[in-house]
C-alpha cells in the first residue's frame, strides 16, 4: 500500500493490577502473596495528560511493523523506544495545544479524508479498511490516529505559517537565479538525519550535540545503515520512517541543503551540516529531471471566487458552523437573501467586507481543500460547505479566464517556491520551541 500508515498514540487510563493474597488450604500459617505484577502504569506525564505503558507498547509493534515492511533494519529496541516516547510525547503537545485553539475534527470530515485515502490507493472504502486490518491495525484505532493527525497538521500549519516571512529582495534573487539557470529543475529524493540543538543552548550542550552528530557519521562511514541510524538517532519528524523526506524540487528545499547534495552523488551522504536548530546530515537517494510541464505553461486559467467563512471554535462547534452555511445556501438559492450580504453578515474573514469577494484566483493560491471544490463548481454554482484548516465555506464561482502569466504571478510563484524552501525549518523551529516549553516528567527506570 502507498498510503503510508500513521501511528498517533491513543489515550487509554492508566490502572494496575493489584495482587491478591491466598492461603494454603492444608496449613494455618497464611502463604507469602504473590508479588503484584504491573500491567500498565505510566511512562511519561505530558502537562496534565499521561502517556501510559500499553500505548507505547502497541505504538512499539506497529512501528517495528511498518519498519519491517520497509526493509528498515531494526535499532537496539531500547533505543528505538526512546525515540517513540519523544515522538509520542511531541505529538501530544501538538494535539494539546490544537485543543486549546478549539479545534477539532469531526466524523464527516474524518469520513471525506478517509475516503480521499482509499481513492488514492485506488480502492473502496471497505478494501482500504480491509488493507489496514491486514497490516494488524483495527480500523477504529486507524480513524482516530487520522483524525489526530489531522489536528496536529492544522496546528502545525497556522503557527508555523505566519513565521515565514519573504522580503522583495529575495523574490527579486530567486527569478534572476531561474533565469541564469543553464539546466532544466531538478527533483531530488532525500532522507535526513537530525540531531536537534535545544533553544538557547549553552555552548556545552551545542558541543554535545555535535558529538552526538560526529558519531552518526562515524558510524556511516563505517558501513551503518542510514535509515536504521535516523530511527535511533534522528530528532526530525521523519525519524521514524528511516528519515525518508521523499521527492522534493531542489529550488524547494533550503539553500543550505541543495548546496551540500550538490556535491553528492547518488547513494552518498554528507557532511554535517549546521543550521538554527541542530545539525543535519542528508542522503541523496535519487534524483531526476522535475516534470515543468505545470512550470513552463504559458497560461493559467484563473477564477474569480467569492465565499463566506465560518469557523469552529470553543463557542461554535465543527457540526453548528457546517449546518449554518446550509441555512445560507439555502437562503441564497431560494432568493430569499443574497450572497453578497450573507457574506457581510456572517463570514469571519476579510473579505466580508466585499461580499466575500475574494478576485482573481490562481492555482495554488488556495489551500488544497478549498481549491478542489472551486474547481468543481460551475460559473454561479454554490458549493456545499467545505471544511479547509481555516474553517468552513460556501465557495461561489463567478467567472473563469485563460490568460499569460504575468510578472505579478512570476513572482507568487517564486514566493510560494521560497515559503515551501523555508517551511520545513520554521516547522522545526516550532516543534523544538513547543517541546522546550512543554512539562514533561518521565516515569520510566531508564530516563
């Protein structure tokens, strides 16, 4: 199965099991009760939350699972514990503070991503869940792990965006770069280990790190294995999947790493590299030709839209901001109202002021969400409501053009370019601040 398979903890009670004294029934001095044996007790306290013994082993089997599956050879299993205690202890401050911000994912819109996964592995919905079921995950469990996944996405997504800033200058760099360009872009197939360096570190703790880093190296020198040594030493989130990034455009991904693979050959990995937030060591797993046929085109079709935006939160649930845009829907189409005051009346976003109006639209100015049901949409036609990580919409479509692009676009694309280039360190950056400012008390003998 191509869809990779998500294991997000599920929280379940911590309980022991208490012992229980017998007697022998052929003598009158009572027996020495049996020791009591622990079955679940907790490992890790996450601000008020616990993460308990069971979760971690049953993330424990799913991940030595998947790591099989892959042909990822297996770290030391204490090491490999430790890293998905991390793993699982970031991610439940992620879904802790994406409840604080009200939001939440609710079953129709778990049903829709559900269904968009089985169709992308071409397959029914009973033949994906099926295919999970096999793989020795129960289905209930997968739905919620999606649905957290979903939340910490959201989350990730509306802290780490509004720290990406793009000055003219560097939208001015990137298009005169692309014109000097002599080759076609190229696309680059990665896998990145990262030994993270806490904020504000001391100079000792730095010194640390890096030794931590040298040892990877040593050990690939030595003929480790790469995958094996991002699972037991890799801080990155794509730790656990053998530190695979997978396909990326190369004036995608940030200039610091292009220059060091650069250098590489296929197969090869780097030196260490330093950034803001720890040091990297990237393997260059493939690369090829990118496919400029979206690039190079020379026009656009364009859509003028136009919306109205509800939002879920601590007040307005998920299901009551669904069912008021069907109230306006159908207030609009039985002309009882119009879209343009529905809009000022009710959407929460800056637009209202306009009607909603949002103008001319290109692809990929909007999130995917809210991109593919415009598209769908006849001239006129209003959408039914469509959940995006920024809330809920009606979606109209009032006109659509064919047109060249422009040097206004040539350079939101170059600013789209620079922002993904930029993306994956601010989201470091993100995650390693919420760690640092997350309570976290370890229950287990080793830590």
């Amino acid at each position: 199965m191509k869809q990779r398979t998500l294991f997000s903890a599920i929280a379940v009670s911590a309980s022991l099991l208490a012992s229980q004294a017998g007697f022998a029934q052929q003598s009158v001095v009572p027996s020495k009760p049996p020791k009591a044996q622990l079955v679940n007790n907790i490992v890790a306290v996450v601000n008020d939350e616990v993460i308990t013994r069971q979760e971690l082993n049953e993330r424990m089997v799913s991940v030595e699972r998947r790591l099989k599956a892959q042909g990822t050879a297996l770290p030391d299993r204490t090491d490999l514990q430790k890293q998905l205690l991390e793993r699982m202890i970031i991610d439940r401050a992620q879904l802790q503070l994406a409840k604080e911000n009200g939001m939440r994912v609710d079953d129709v819109m778990l049903d829709r991503t559900l269904q968009r996964m089985a169709e992308q592995n071409k397959m029914s919905l009973q033949e994906f869940r099926n295919q999970i079921e096999r793989e020795g995950t129960s289905y209930a469990r997968f739905r919620e792990e999606i649905r957290d996944d979903i939340m910490m996405q959201r989350i990730r997504d509306r802290e780490v965006d509004s720290k990406i800033l793009i000055t003219e200058s560097e939208v001015d760099s990137y298009l005169a770069a692309e014109a000097s360009a002599k080759a076609g872009k190229q696309e680059v197939n990665l896998s990145h280990i990262l030994v993270r360096i806490p904020e504000n570190a001391t100079a000792e703790q730095i010194a640390l790190r890096r030794s931590r880093a040298e040892e990877v190296v040593q050990k690939l020198r030595s003929g480790g294995d790469f995958a094996k040594l991002a699972v037991t030493y890799s801080d990155s989130s794509e730790a656990l999947k053998g530190g695979e990034i997978g396909w990326r455009e190369q004036d995608r991904i940030p200039q610091l790493f292009v220059d060091a693979i650069n250098k590489l050959k296929v197969g090869e990995f780097s030196d260490i590299i330093r950034s803001p937030n720890g040091f990297h060591i990237l393997k260059l797993a493939g690369k090829r030709a990118a496919n400029d046929a979206q690039n190079g085109a020379a026009s656009v079709q364009q859509t003028r839209v136009r919306h109205i935006l509800i939002k879920a939160n601590q007040i307005v649930t998920e299901a009551e901001a669904r069912q008021k845009l069907v109230e306006l829907k159908q207030k609009i189409e039985s002309k009882a109202t119009t879209f343009e005051d529905m809009a000022k009346s009710f959407s929460a976003d800056g637009s209202a002021a306009k009607g909603g109006e949002l103008g001319w639209i290109y692809p990929g100015d909007t999130v995917p969400e809210f991109e593919q049901a415009m598209n769908k949409l006849k001239v006129n036609e209003i959408s039914d409501p469509v959940q995006s990580p920024f809330g809920f919409h009606l979606i109209q479509v009032l006109e659509r053009k064919t047109e060249d692009q422009s040097k206004d676009r040539q350079r939101m694309a170059a600013r789209q370019a620079l922002r993904e280039r930029k993306a994956d360190e601010a989201q470091q950056d993100w995650l390693r601040e919420l760690r640092d400012r997350t309570y976290v008390e370890y229950r287990t003998e080793d830590q």
